[in-house]
C-alpha cells in the first residue's frame, strides 16, 4: 500500500517509515506522487496546518 505524506520534506518521510517500519508501506512525499502545490503554513498547531494541507491537496 502506499502513502501520501502531506510533505515536500524527503527527512519527514524517512522519519516516518523509520518510526512505522512494521506497517510495510511505501511511503511517498507530494513531489514523489506529483503534487506541487504549496501550502503556506499560518495555521498555530501540526493539527491547523495538516488541515490547511488535506483542503488544498
């Protein structure tokens, strides 16, 4: 199964798979599942800006 991560931070992914190994993903950043839109970061926690990032993608 893949795994779009809401990310254009190649590090982000690593850190991912590396801390959920076990669940035998592929993990994919936005560039590596072609999405290129930018989303500006205004929200005032992880929460508000994952938010921001499943509107817009």
């Amino acid at each position: 199964m893949k795994l779009v991560v809401a990310t254009h931070n190649k590090g982000k992914i690593a850190e991912f798979a590396q801390m959920l190994a076990d669940l035998q993903l592929e993990w994919l950043s936005l560039d590596e599942a072609g999405v290129t839109a930018d989303v500006e970061e205004t929200g005032l926690t992880f929460a508000a800006n994952a938010w921001l990032k499943a509107e817009a993608y």
